[in-house]
C-alpha cells in the first residue's frame, strides 16, 4: 500500500468520496433523529405504569401494546440491519410501491434505531427518581402531564451519551446500507474501488473518512454533554430572614 | 366539621398488615401531629389520604367526601397538598417553574397569574432570591421551604406533611419548622408526621401516637407528653426525650 496513491484516489475522486459522506451523514442524522422520536414514543409507552386506579380495560390493552413492543425491540435488534434492509425494500418494492431507495435506507435504519431507542430511554425513564412522579401526581398532574413536563426531560438527558452513541454507530452502521445500492460512503467506495482496481488505498481513504466522521461527531457531543450537565451556578446560602428555633430536648 | 375523618382503615402490602384500623380526624384549621416509632404506618396512612396509596378497608372522608368514590383524582389531588421527606423538587427545572407547572397544568392558570402566585408564596418562605436557582444548587432546607411554597401554590385546603425534616441536617431543620409554624398560625390545617417532638408540642392542636399499625393514644399535646395514659407511649417518649 502507498500513502502517495491513497493521495492520489482521493484527488482524483474526491467528489465521488464527498456524495458519499453527504448520504452517509443525511442517512445517519435523520435515522437517528426519527430513531429517537420513535424511541421517546415507544419506550415511553413502556415505562407507564397503570395506576392502582387504572380500569382493567386499560390495564389488559397496555399489556397488549407492550407484547407487540417486545416483539418489535427483539426483531429489530436480534436480526441485522443488512438483512432487514433488502427484505423490507423488496418486501414493499415488489408487493406495494416501488418506492425510493434513499426513502427505504431512511425508513430501515430508523426503525432499527428506534428499536434501540426504545431501550435508552425506557431505562433513561427509569433511572428517574420515583419521588419525582409522586410529587408530580400529589400536585394532581395527569400521568402523561408528568410523563411529558418532568419524566422525559431528565429520562433523556440521563440518556444522552447512550443516545449520541446511536448516532456514531449509525454513520458506521449505515455502510450496510449499500446492500440497497445507495450513494453512501461504503457504496461509492466500492465502485472506485471497482474502478482503480486500488482495493487496499481506497478502503483506506474510506476508513480515514469514517474515522474524521466519527471523531467529529464525538466532539460535538461531548460539547453538548457539558451544556447539558451545566446547571446554572447560584450558590446555596443561608436565608437570615428566618431565625433557627430552638428544638433543644429541654424544652419537653 | 371534620375536614378529613378516617374511620377503620386497614391497608397491607403482601401479606404485611402496615394499618391495622386507624380512626382519627382533623377540624379545619387544626395541626395534628402523627407520631410514633419507624414502621407504624404513619407514613402509610398519609399516603392513602393523598391517593398515592389505596385502602383495603374502612373510610377516608375528605371534606365531606368518601375519597374511594372520587371521579377525578387528580382535582382532588391539587386540594390536599403534600410534602415530602425528599423534597422532591422537579430537578429539570428552577424554582419558579417548580411552583408555576402545576398551578399551569392542573388549575390552568395563565404564565402570569402563575408565576405571581407562586412569587406570593416565595416571599412567604424566604426563598424568592432564589426564583431562578436549580434544585441542585439549594441547601435541604431551602429545596423543602420550595418545596412547601409550591404546595401552597395550589390553594390547597390541607397539607400532609411526610417527616419534613428528617432529611435535613440539624441546623436547617429550624428554618423548615418556622415555615409550617407561620402556616399554623395562619390557620392553616396540617397534618404532619414527624420525629420532631418539641415542634409537635409546640405546634400542634392535636397529637395522635400510632404504633404497630393502630392508634394508641391521642389528645391535647400537653396531655400526651406530660400524662401519656399508654404504657407504649410512655416507653417511646421517654426513649426519644
């Protein structure tokens, strides 16, 4: 392998590299974005516990919807995303719509996410304390006016570094992608590949690119990390207004 | 008339009896102070008062309601308010919105309406400098006088008060007390559990001492603690005195 050759393949197709990375970034972003959204959803569902006064209807169709949960999270987790992109695609393309192959990546990699998701914030939902529900419901909050003001925000930033790591795994991840033939990172590498018969230079720009996409994303998200865990700085102090009373045992 | 009777309440968790049939009630504007050894149920019954707990059996009356019978649980909720051992101040917000979420969501307040109520009970106790402080950065003291201004927040028509200073370091209890002192003599009703024993003397209209899931005595305070008719009583008082 010459480092001045891998210069070169990368001058040379540069632009091919670049619409790659764009795929690549727009697949991973906006599948770990819907990932999310789907996972707030289902993984919210899964952590309501009904209430002591909750109708048994209520309480059966919540066992109901919680089996289907399971089974999506264990499929979706337990099979590889590879696998679930061709069959998906040609499982719709040849039985409903021939639809877009950059809308089918989308579609795969964000229900896949979501089923990972649904995890990060069930137990994000969990790790919240309980006294924090109490308070809510003893104010005469609704369980879902809880569930929405004060149990998710502190779920998702308890979540957050698990959450960021979805994304990075996504831009990895969505190499596999390519088995739809879309224009990301892996797929165009291999036709240049394809085409300099240079295997080893190109999958080692390929790797480089990878490896600068990931890093960076770590960056900001340890940036925003830091945000997050910054809680405004006012210091506690003692309120003179009030005088200590006296609960010497003396006084009985 | 009573604002809260409770008549024969049993509760039990798996097989574990924690109420044994509890009778007492509180008038409008009364004090009454739960106390007892850890494990007799007194946080137990307050809970059922406030729903977060059901009872197997007997009655709760609420002002002049069987609270089993109630529709909307969270109205009902937002009269009786209620204060924890641990606070429990929404971490993900500051103190002003600790106090304005509810009055928001539950009385559907307006953000201004909202925001001047929960400034009135602030100032009340001694917390509005620290309008716009996170949770985090409060002393306990300080997170539980929020924690109290936003119970009152909600026009509540009686506060439970759940041991509101055993998670406090000795020297912020007193400012805590001084709180729900100003409270009582603003009428306001309270039923409070606590370990607190020269408060309770001091403050309360009415002590009730439960042990063992059961009431074992109860009356004027200055009667329980300096002629406590129980042997138990006598034994745990002198124990904690």
């Amino acid at each position: 392998m010459s480092l001045s050759k891998c210069f070169e393949i990368l001058g040379k197709y540069y632009p091919s590299f670049l619409l790659g990375v764009r795929t690549t970034l727009i697949v991973a972003f906006i599948g770990t974005f819907i990932g999310f959204l789907i996972g707030l959803f289902v993984g919210g569902i899964r952590a309501i516990r009904p209430d002591k006064t909750a109708r048994s209807s209520s309480v059966i169709f919540k066992k109901i919807v919680d089996i289907f949960i399971k089974i999506y999270v264990e499929v979706f987790r337990g099979t590889p995303m590879m696998v679930q992109a061709v069959f998906i695609y040609y499982l719709v393309y040849t039985n409903i719509v021939r639809w877009d192959k950059m809308f089918a990546a989308i579609f795969v990699i964000s229900i896949n996410t979501g089923a990972y998701m649904a995890e990060i914030i069930r137990s994000g939902i969990q790790a919240v304390d309980p006294g924090q529900n109490e308070a809510a419901r003893s104010l005469g909050m609704s369980s879902m006016q809880t569930m929405m003001d004060v149990i998710l925000p502190q779920a998702i930033k308890n979540a957050f570094p698990a959450i960021g790591n979805e994304l990075i795994v996504n831009i990895k991840d969505s190499s596999v992608l390519m088995i739809i033939s879309i224009t990301e990172l892996m797929f165009q590498s291999n036709s240049i590949a394809g085409t300099t018969y240079r295997f080893t230079e190109t999958y080692f720009v390929t790797a480089m690119i990878y490896l600068c996409l990931t890093s960076l994303s770590s960056v900001v998200l340890n940036a925003i990390e830091k945000r997050l865990n910054n809680t405004k700085t006012s210091l506690p102090q003692s309120d003179t207004s009030f005088k200590s009373i006296s609960i010497a045992k003396e006084d009985l | 008339m009573a604002i809260i009777e409770v008549k024969g309440v049993r509760k039990g968790f798996d097989g574990l009896h924690v109420l044994k049939g509890i009778d007492f009630s509180i008038e409008k504007g009364e004090v009454v102070c739960l106390i007892g050894p850890s494990g007799s149920g007194k946080s137990t019954m307050l809970r059922c008062i406030n729903l977060l707990e059901d009872i197997d059996a007997g009655k709760i009356v609420v002002l002049g309601q069987d609270i089993s019978e109630i529709r909307d649980i969270n109205a009902y909720r937002s009269k009786v308010g209620m204060v924890f051992q641990q606070f429990n101040l929404f971490n993900n917000m500051n103190v002003l919105d600790n106090c304005t979420l509810a009055q928001k969501r539950v009385l559907k307040r307006s953000e201004e309406d909202a925001k001047k109520i929960a400034m009135e009970h602030l100032l009340k106790v001694g917390m509005v400098d620290f309008a716009n402080a996170y949770p985090s950065t409060l002393s306990g003291g300080q997170k539980q006088r929020v924690a109290i201004a936003r119970a009152l927040c909600m026009d509540p028509e009686i506060l439970l008060f759940d041991e509101p200073t055993s998670a406090l370091d000795p020297e912020m209890v007193g400012e805590v007390l001084n709180v729900i002192r100003q409270l009582a003599d603003e009428d306001m009703t309270m039923l409070i559990v606590t370990h607190e024993m020269a408060f309770a003397r001091d403050v309360a209209d009415k002590v009730v001492f439960m042990d063992g899931g059961i009431v074992l005595e109860e009356g004027r305070p200055d009667d329980i603690f300096n002629h406590p008719k129980n042997e138990r009583t006598r034994q745990f008082l002198a124990r904690i005195i």
